[in-house]
C-alpha cells in the first residue's frame, strides 16, 4: 500500500488537539472532520459574527472544550493575512474560514 501524502498524511498532534480528539496524530482532512463534527454534534454556528448559536452560518461560537484549541492559534498566511486567536473568549465567533490556521497552529 503506498504511503499517505499531502493532507492525508498522518501528522502528530499538540497536547490539546489530541486529548480533544483521543489520538496523537491523524490526517489534517480527519483533524477537520472530527472538529466540524463537534461543532454540528453541539450545535456551535452562527450565522452572524459574535451571535447566538443557531446551528448553522459561517461562524462557529466558542465553547470551554474548543477555546485550549483555539487560542494556540497566531498565524500569517502566503498573502500577510495575520490570524490571531490568541485573545479569544468563551462565546466570541470565529469565521469558518480560519479552520485551516486553527489546525496548522495545533500540529507540529
């Protein structure tokens, strides 16, 4: 069997992100999948920044369990767009589109 690449290539877990998800290294695709299957499973979206959970919108609130994962998270991506997470608090909202950053922050 030939040896997983790119995004399917197992890679090891910081200490929050794989107590979160029971596993000390997994593919980046399986990381995302089972972070958006926690925020489906508790019903963490938003359909406008800061607002109540509605179960469905491109921001997701945060909760106890995602803030340790979340604020690991102070990044800059190719085109200078800084990410900082850093600061973030129970209930603020995230733009979905910053999964990427969150996951890259909790890998090494």
């Amino acid at each position: 069997m030939a040896e997983a690449k790119g995004l399917s290539k197992p890679v090891k877990l910081k200490s929050e992100l794989a107590a979160f998800l029971g596993s000390k290294e997994l593919p980046r695709t399986e990381i995302t999948k089972k972070l958006w299957d926690y925020i489906k499973a508790n019903k963490l979206q938003t359909k406008s920044e800061n607002g109540k959970p509605e179960n469905a919108g491109k921001f997701i609130v945060v909760d106890a369990k995602l803030l340790p994962i979340f604020k690991k998270t102070k990044s800059k991506s190719k085109s200078g767009k800084v990410t900082d997470l850093t600061k973030l608090k129970v209930g603020q909202t995230i733009n979905m589109m910053q999964m990427a950053a969150i996951v890259g922050a909790n890998i090494e």
